[in-house]
C-alpha cells in the first residue's frame, strides 16, 4: 500500500535560503544528483504529502520558475538561519492562506526525506498535544525537518528579533515538540539515513552511489 497521503490542511516549505558555505558556495538546491537538482528531488518528495507550497530562497526568484511555485525571500535580513526561513512561510502562508494552520519544513539538501514524513509528523504532534514536531533517526533530531503550528509566527518573530534566538532548539523548548522516529533507508543492502544532508560535494557522490545501488 502506497505510503503517500496528502495533508490538505498542512502548507510546506523547502528551505534553501542557506550561504552553502561547505559546498563551496553557489545555490546548493541546483546542484545536480543522478541527473536531477536536489531540488528536484526534494519537491517529487514533498509535494504529493502537502497543500501549498513554498520556496524560501534569497536572490534572484526567477532561477526557480521553471517549478512554477511561489519564492518568499527571508523577512530578517543578515542571513540569520534556518528560524527566519520558518518565520517567513509562516507569515506568507499567514497572508496568502490564512486557513492553513500547520506548516511542514525541508531542507532543499535532503533529497531522501520519506514519504510519509508529513503524516507521522502531523499523526506525533497531534498524539502529544504539542503545537510541534521534528523528525528524529539514528537517535538524533533534525529540528529543522518539522512541522509548525501557524499560531506561533507573533512568537516566533519576537524570538528573533528581540531575543536574538537562533537555534531552532532553543525556540522548541519554549513550546514543547513532538518526535516521530524513522528507520534507514534500505536499497539492495546498503542503508543510508533519510535525512542524510548533502552539504559537501563528497555527500553528493555518496547519496549518488546509494541511490544507484
């Protein structure tokens, strides 16, 4: 049975406003694996599991046309982290759907993200009563892999701007977060985690072996 459900009510966002430093600069979301952009990957992924969706990118917004979905430049200035990028969906979402009240976020250098991310994410927050949720394997979160109650935006901005927070982390504990656990990946009998961040040009080659295995 297939494991895709789309979450109508949940809005999505794929974060590729970083500065790629470890991948010696340049827009990471377009750098190529096994003939496809990591972004390309990441939206075949995400987008039968959301409603709306959303790039978060700095620069030029026309590089991502060809996707045809909508591009939101981070609200902060100073390039200050994956928090601002959250920040921003919540507010355009705020704006532009005002009836959508939860928000799942992925970064553009995951291309391995499940596909019933969204579901158990959803399915962890509500059990727990929890405004939010990460997603969590080989015994270690991925905070930025999660999903965000809209309400939070008025507190999530005032986090940045007044209290200068820039660790996810620290922003959740204020709140309470739900984990949802995920096995490897498994392809011929090579596992690799599902989550596994392509940040270097060696990780590409890595993630690039697996998924030819």
């Amino acid at each position: 049975m297939s494991t895709l459900v789309r979450q109508h009510d949940v809005a999505g966002v794929i974060l590729a406003g970083g500065l790629a430093r470890r991948m010696g600069g340049g827009d990471k979301s377009l750098k190529l694996l096994a003939g496809q952009t990591l972004l390309q990957r990441v939206l075949g992924r995400i987008i039968p599991q959301v409603g709306p969706l959303l790039i978060n990118a700095n620069g030029d917004p026309a590089r991502f046309a060809e996707h045809h979905l909508p591009v939101a430049v981070d609200v902060l200035e100073g390039h200050p982290g994956p928090l601002a990028g959250i920040l921003t969906a919540m507010e355009w979402f705020a704006e532009h759907h005002p009836d959508i009240k939860w928000l799942v976020s992925v970064p553009c250098d995951a291309p391995l993200i499940p596909q019933d991310l969204v579901k158990r994410l959803k399915s962890a927050a509500e059990q727990e009563k929890l405004p939010l949720a990460c997603a969590v394997s080989r015994g270690r979160s991925h905070p930025v892999v999660g999903l965000w109650s809209v309400h939070l935006r008025a507190d999530l901005r005032q986090a940045l701007v007044e209290d200068e927070v820039r660790k996810v982390d620290l922003w959740t504990a204020r709140h309470g977060i739900a984990e949802a656990v995920f096995a490897d990946l498994e392809i011929a009998g090579q596992k690799l985690d599902p989550f596994f961040n392509a940040n270097k040009p060696g990780d590409l080659t890595e993630v690039e072996a697996f998924l030819l295995t």
